[in-house]
C-alpha cells in the first residue's frame, strides 16, 4: 500500500519539461488550452542565416548543378529517398548524373557497424552525397552540410518537413533545402498546403509557427490517446476546446482548494447585437462574438471598444448594448451575482450563498434608501435577493443603476 501511494505522490509532483522544435498538433493544442505550460526560445544561435527553401517538381539537370554548386564550395549534400527497395538504384543514378561525386548510401536496414561506419566515413569528408531514409531526421549534427534535396516531398508531415530542413544550415554558411514531387503529379489540397507552408516559414525560429499551420491542417487530435486525430467533429472544435477548458479549470480549482468562480446567469430584456450593416463579414463577426464572450475585466471591453471603433467605425446602439450587457457580466461575476433577470419592469438580482452572507444588512438596508420604492429586498433559499422596479422612461438606463448597485457591494461586505 505505501509503494502504491508513492508511486500516486511521484506522479502528481513531478514536474516534466518537454523540448521539441515543432510540437505535434495534440501537444500544441494542450499547451494553448492551459494541460501543458508553454514557453517559447526565439533567439537563433549565433552566426546562422535563414535556409533558403524551394519547392519545386523533381527535375534531375536543376538537381545536379545544385549538388555540383554545393561540391564547388567544399561542402557536402544530403539526399533523401525514403524507399530502402531502390535506395542503391538512386544513389548509382546520382553518382551518374554528377560526374565524380562519391556517393554514400544510409538507411536503418543497415547492420549497426555497417551504418555507423557510412556515417563516420561521410562525416570526416570521404563521401560528397549521402542518400539517407529519414534516419537523418532527427540527432545529426553535420556542420559542412548545407544542400538538401527531399525526394517525393509531398508524402511526409510538415513537422517532418521542418526537422529535415533543419540539418542543414548548422554553421555560418548560407544552406539550401530543395523539397521536390513528382513530375507532372497533381497534388492533394493537404500536401499542397504542407509544402506552402515548409516554404513560406523560413526565417530562424519558425518552428512554433510550422506547428500553429500544421495544427490548422490536422485538426487537434486526441488528446486522450496517442492518435493525433480525435473526435472533435461530433461535437465541434470550440465547444470541445470549451468543454475540455472548463474541465482544466474545475481540476485546477480542486486541486488548489480555491473556490469556483461564479459564472452569472443574464436574461436581459435589451436588444442587444452586432446588426448585418456593422459589420458585414459573417466570419468577423462571429469572431468579434467570441471575443465578448470570452472577456473578463472592464480593460478587455475597452479594448474591444477601441478595436471595434478603430476597425468598423461608431458603433450604433444595438452594439452599445451588447457592451453594457458585457459589462453587466463582468461586475456580476467578480461580485459572485448568480442571476440577474428582467421581466417587464422588474428586474431581480440573486447573490450566490457565499456572497449573501458576506453582505451586511443593516449598510445595504442604509445603501437601499436612496433608492427609495425602487427597491425591494428579500431573500430566496438562503440567498439574498433584491429586486429593481423601473419607469418605464428610464430605459436603457436603467442598466446604469444595476451596475452602480453591484459595484457598491464591495463596500457593503461586513467589516
């Protein structure tokens, strides 16, 4: 029993720190949703220049002056052909197409000698072109390699694409990486936007924003297994990147002992929207939603504000509404408001349990006189309950009044 609850301390104190250059789609989707801490190295070692990327159909003539330009420096050249089958039928082809290249050939069905010898060989400079599976992919460190040339680059993962690319340019010397396909081929949606993307991030660093692209290509995967493709699509991305939040938050919460927020229930009699003629794109505006939702403090409806007069112009009152009532949200939630619900002239007000005991009665029955027959105070399962009756012809300021009511609950807490 004790080894048992050892082994349960071991695994929820244990800190684990993961390095990688480009975090599959599952990973980075862990780290944005909060299951993982990220941080990010954007500083290039010293003296490295950005590799110079082509993708281009496989075309043996530009492929040979490419290897002889590389030969004419003193360097060295990585050709990778992926089908161990032919892999000696390739690497004869290339050694006839660049006239007096020594040509080396590696792949993981070599005996462990055999390889290690090919390799030490082609590192003290013996060899000129070293035609390799993906072996090299990961743990080679070649300064004096610095052309790449990928055959049939369309059939592998961008991160794959990108840990290639990465074993060339690894000294002060400007590096090439040639990602090619078949000739005349046609290529899938999903490869084309692969090789788009290997191609347009070039510059040192990139590897984080490979991964954001790749992850917008895969899809998150599944964050309970080991597939990098999930079910997300029965119940769509965002409420399952909503849901899976949700749960990171309550295990969070149980953990620390701290106590839940409050998540206030609104029904508001206000029209309150973004009209078709504000902002026209549906795709905007369905993000300029998202991004109400989601706000938390007075600064981000401010920011929201600047973003939405800067970008769309004055807004007309339909959105000023929808403003008040995030603003409503925000005070009800950092002053624990369960409901807060119009019917016709009445507008009623629910504290939760924990924020009803906390107020004192005798400063909100002081607080309340001002009000006058405005207000009724009251109490409902414990919780307390106080309910507005409005004019009609104070509307829609009547919301003025409810804001400047919750953000004086602070000062009406027992002492």
């Amino acid at each position: 029993m004790k080894h048992k609850e050892r082994i349960k301390q071991i695994k929820t104190n244990v800190d684990v720190l993961t390095l990688t250059a480009t975090p599959i789609p599952r990973t980075l989707h862990m780290s944005m949703l909060g299951v993982r801490d990220l941080s990010v190295i954007e500083t290039p070692p010293a003296n490295r220049f950005p590799i110079q990327t082509y993708v281009l159909e496989y075309n043996p003539i530009f492929l040979r002056e490419a290897i002889e330009r590389e030969i004419g420096r003193g360097g060295q050249v990585f050709f990778l052909y992926n089908r161990v089958e032919n892999i000696d039928q390739k690497a004869q082809e290339i050694a006839d197409l660049v006239e007096g290249a020594r040509v080396a050939v590696a792949h993981g069905q070599m005996n462990e000698t055999e390889l290690e010898n090919i390799m030490i060989a082609f590192l003290a400079g013996e060899y000129d072109v070293l035609v390799s599976t993906t072996i090299i992919e990961t743990g080679v460190d070649i300064p004096n390699v610095n052309t790449l040339i990928v055959d049939r680059a369309d059939r592998m993962g961008l991160s794959q694409l990108y840990q290639l690319r990465g074993r060339v340019g690894r000294s002060n010397r400007v590096a090439y990486a040639y990602f090619t396909y078949q000739k005349d081929k046609v290529l899938s949606e999903v490869a084309e936007k692969r090789l788009q993307a290997i191609k347009e991030f070039t510059e040192l660093g990139s590897g984080f924003k490979i991964a954001m692209r790749d992850l917008s290509i895969r899809g998150a995967g599944n964050i309970l297994g080991a597939e990098q493709h999930g079910f997300i699509e029965s119940v769509g991305f965002d409420l399952y990147s909503e849901m899976l939040k949700e749960s990171i938050e309550r295990r969070k919460l149980n953990h620390h002992q701290v106590e839940a927020p409050v998540e206030p229930e609104l029904n508001l009699a206000i029209e309150a929207y973004i009209p078709d003629d504000y902002i026209l794109d549906s795709k905007q505006k369905i993000m300029m939603y998202k991004k109400l939702q989601a706000v938390d403090s007075h600064d981000g409806i401010a920011d929201i504000i600047d973003e939405l007069v800067d970008r769309f112009g004055d807004y007309p009152k339909e959105v000023e509404h929808l403003l008040t009532v995030c603003q409503i949200r925000v005070d009800a939630k950092n002053y624990r408001v369960e409901t807060i619900k119009e019917v016709k002239n009445k507008l009623t007000i629910i504290l939760d349990e924990k924020m009803s005991q906390e107020i004192d009665g005798e400063k909100l029955f002081n607080y309340a006189v001002d009000f006058g027959r405005m207000i009724l105070l009251g109490t409902e399962q414990n919780k307390l309950k106080i309910t507005f009756t409005f004019q009609k012809n104070i509307f829609p300021e009547r919301y003025q009044y409810i804001r400047s009511f919750l953000t004086a609950l602070e000062k009406l807490k027992r002492d």
